[in-house]
C-alpha cells in the first residue's frame, strides 16, 4: 500500500483534474478523508501540513485548497 503521503497528494490531483482547476473544495470532512485514505486523523493532518510546507497545498479557506502541480 503507498504511504500516505503519496495517497494525499493523488487524492488531491484527482480532484484538481476532475475540476479541471488547481482549486478544489474537499466534499468531505477531514475525519472522513483520513478514514478514506485508509489512515487517522491525526496522521492526515500531520501529513497536511508537511504539504502545505512543502508547497504542495494552499489552504484558502475553510475545506478549500489550491494544489500545486
């Protein structure tokens, strides 16, 4: 099974290229993502965050992100 890491970011870049846009909406709860993803809630939001220091995620807002590809 890939890490989590590398679950995040194809979850992320399927929703982008399902909007066609690099700003997504999460549709669901970070709870239920992290359940999704196969992983908890506290590893997804560890994992959260170490994107969004990397600049592979913008927060925007509440459940909205910009990815970058």
């Amino acid at each position: 099974m890939p890490k989590v890491e590398d679950r995040l970011t194809a979850f992320f870049t399927d929703l982008a290229n399902k909007n066609q846009s690099s700003r997504v909406h999460l549709p669901i709860s970070l709870s239920e993502l992290a359940s999704y993803l196969g992983t908890s809630p506290e590893t997804l939001s560890r994992q959260m965050t170490l994107a969004a220091q990397e600049g592979r995620i913008i927060k925007l807002g509440r459940g909205n992100y910009q990815v970058k590809r």
